[in-house]
C-alpha cells in the first residue's frame, strides 16, 4: 500500500505526541487554551499534508524530511509558550525520543508478520500498530505528566537541569533513525533481529530510568533550594537579634554611667565651663549607638529581612518608600511569605543599579486584608525596555535569574496570582494571596 492517504495516516501518532508535549505546560500557554490548541492543530495538519506529499510524490530520503518537520514542531511548539526554552525543548526532546522508539517497536513488529516489506512499504499493521502504541503511551503518561510533569515545569526554574534530558532523547531518536532498516529482510539476517529487538528495549528502559532519576533530582535540587532560603532567614533572624543585643548592652553600660555623667555636667555647670561642656556634650552623644534595627512589622523573619534589604538600599542610595502592615498573624508560612518579598526586593536593587542615583526608589506595600487577603504591590525604578519572552521577562544576572518564576510559583501553590509589568522606567509587582488556615 503505497498511496497518499497511506502516507498520510503514518503521521497521526503526532497528535497524541502533541498532547504529550503540551500536558506538562498547561499552565504556561501565551495565549488561551483554545487558541493554543487551534494553533497546534492547523500546524500539524499542514506539516503532515505537505510532508505526506512529499513522501508519495518525491523519492527525498525519509530522515533529512523527519528532521526539517522536528524543527518545524519545535519552533511552533516553543513559540506558544512563556517558560524557557531549556523546559520546551527537553519535554519535546522527551516525548520526540519517546514516539522514535514506538515508531522502532511498531517496526520490528511489522517486520515479524510482513517480513518482505520495508521503509517505502506501508502496511495496515504498521500503521495501527504506531498510531495504537502512541495512544496507549499517551494514555498511561497523562497523569503522570499532569501530576509531575506540571510540577516539574512550574517549580524547577534552573535551565541547566532541564538541558540535562536533551543529550540522551537526541541521541535515542538519532539511533532509531539510523537504525530504521530500508529492507525488512535485512534484520533476518544472523542475530541482526535479536539485536535491534535488545536495542529498542535498552533504550526504552533506560528512557523511562532517566526521567525517573531526574525528577528525583529535581526535587533534590528544588528541596535544597528551599533548604537555603530557610537558612537565609535565619541568618537574618540572627544577625538582627546579634544588633539589638549590641544595642542593649551598649544601652546598658551608658545607663550605668550616667550617674558619673551628670556629676561631671554638674561640676562643668557649676564652673561655668561652658565651652568644656559643650566638648563633653559632643563626646557623650557621639558615644551613644545608633540602633540600625528598624520595627517595620511584628513579624520577626519579614521584619529582619526587610531590615537587610533596608540597609542595602541606603548603601546603594535607593529611596524607600515602604508601607507594612503589623502581620503578626497571618496564615502563611514565614519561609513562604520572605521567600516572595525578598525575591521582589532583590529584582527591584538589581533593577535600581542599572539606573541613575537620583531616580532610584523602591515603594512597597504589604497589606493584610482582614485576615482574607494577603497584598504585596512593589514598584521600583529600572532601565527601559526590559527584555521580554511572551509574557516573562528575561533576567539580566549571570545566573539567568529565578526570582520571579519563584514567586509566581509560590503565590500559585497557595492559590493566589502574581503580575508583572514594567512602564517608562518604572517595574511593577502585584501579588494577591489568599489567606486560608490550610496553608
């Protein structure tokens, strides 16, 4: 059976590798649902059509024609996306090396009832076979890809993990290319079948093995992350209450001295020594510690921390314009609610280096609604046209910068939202988190 509708049906397994592809990203389409998936939708099936075309019509070598539609996919893949294109391009890696193996298992299985066909042969059985397979392997990776692979997507925001799964998937669709036998007769020759029966099942095995390891290391990764933002506000917590110690052990020693101080104002007073009184007055103030801890809330690791960024700011000369609520009791954990702050402050000094000193500002409000609502609304100033991808700014620091993506996934885990903008020089943040007791 060689037609072009025979050709045609060959592709079909790209639908349910769509929906592999797109599953784990629900929640980073540019633009909605329907019209993401109406774009995927007229993209493959003209992709298919032409490919199918050119297959029944021109005698192009099937594998530099697998290639140019791979890249085909990708680019309309990743171009309805907002993430990095370290998570598109290995989720697409994944499934692309995942359908390359069906696509060699349907193969073999073709090769056993049909043993006189070959590549430019198209059997019913090939064809249900792949078009089978494919669904059943989307089928039983749809909940997994919902339950880990959108956890994944959302939290694990350091690019080189990701590109990590892209070496293993290219080179398994590679091999399975290349392996793809022009004559099915060929395997049946000395152990040529046995072998690529052994092939196929490694690569399957080891497929499922990696992204296993690697969602166990991502978690390590995410879980350690985590581990060090804690350890940060401790540090904070500590350094804070080692100040105020300082303060009140300096305070006390003024106190315990201020007796002799006003026997000495007195004998200065009494021998009209004014100009020795003044001396001593200027002496005995420039002795008293200033108390660098400010009560910015009641809450003990906020308020160290924005303590820290406070101190940062007079240093780089960024004026603060802050406005805290007393958020002793609110339903958020501390870890989580320093974790989204201290992430906006650090973007917002990031932002405010890159402008001139006389404009740089930092307002903030953090506003507890009641109970019911949680409000953190940041300005600050930054440089103009800040780069963009889709809807996510693309970070300027060396490290590509995870604050934001950190944020946002925060505020989503407790159901909350996160917008950001930017406007004539001047960066928004508008963050809106439910407070419920059951987080």
């Amino acid at each position: 059976m060689n037609s072009f509708f025979a050709h045609l049906l060959t592709y079909l397994p790209i639908i349910p590798a769509a929906v592999m592809c797109c599953t784990p990203m629900r929640n980073h389409f540019k633009y909605s649902k329907l019209r993401t998936y109406a774009d995927m939708i007229i993209t493959i099936s003209l992709s298919c059509l032409i490919a199918s075309w050119l297959d029944y019509s021109t005698s192009i070598n099937f594998t530099p024609l697998a290639i140019i539609m791979f890249l085909v996919f990708f680019i309309a893949y990743h171009s309805r996306l907002t993430v990095h294109i370290s998570k598109s391009l290995a989720v697409f890696c994944y499934v692309l090396a995942l359908m390359s193996i069906i696509s060699s298992t349907t193969t073999a299985l073709d090769a056993v009832f049909n043993p006189d066909a070959g590549q430019d042969t198209i059997t019913w059985l090939y064809i249900a076979g792949q078009l089978g397979f494919s669904v059943v392997a989307a089928l039983l990776l749809f909940s997994p890809l919902r339950t880990y692979g959108i956890e994944l997507v959302d939290t694990l925001d350091i690019p080189g993990t990701w590109f990590t799964l892209v070496p293993q998937s290219l080179l398994y669709t590679a091999v399975c290319l290349v392996m793809t036998p022009n004559d099915y007769r060929s395997l049946y020759e000395g152990h040529n079948f046995r072998n690529y029966v052994i092939i196929i099942l490694f690569m399957a095995l080891s497929l499922i093995t990696g992204v296993i390891s690697f969602y166990r290391v991502s978690v390590g990764v995410r879980n350690h992350e985590r581990a060090e933002t804690s350890l940060s506000i401790l540090e904070l917590q500590e350094a804070q209450f080692e100040q105020q110690q300082r303060y009140l052990e300096e305070s006390a020693e003024l106190r315990h001295d201020f007796r002799q101080t006003m026997y000495t104002l007195n004998g200065l007073l009494q021998a009209k020594d004014y100009s020795g009184l003044l001396e001593y007055f200027e002496s005995y103030f420039r002795k008293i510690p200033e108390n660098p801890v400010r009560r910015f809330c009641l809450n003990q690791p906020l308020n160290a921390l924005l303590n820290y960024y406070a101190g940062v700011a007079q240093t780089d000369h960024i004026a603060l314009r802050w406005q805290i609520d007393p958020l002793d009791d609110i339903s958020i954990s501390d870890v989580s609610l320093c974790t989204v702050v201290g992430n906006i402050l650090e973007n917002a000094v990031a932002a405010c280096r890159d402008t001139a000193i006389e404009g740089r500002f930092i307002q903030l409000s953090i506003i507890d609604e009641n109970g019911n609502t949680l409000f953190v609304v940041e300005s600050n100033s930054c440089r103009k046209n800040l780069k963009k991808h889709g809807e996510t700014y693309i970070s300027s620091k060396h490290d590509g910068g995870i604050g934001l993506g950190s944020v946002t996934r925060i505020v989503q885990d407790h159901g909350g939202s996160a917008d950001f903008s930017d406007s004539d020089g001047v960066f928004y943040s508008n963050i809106m988190i439910p407070l419920t007791k059951d987080h």
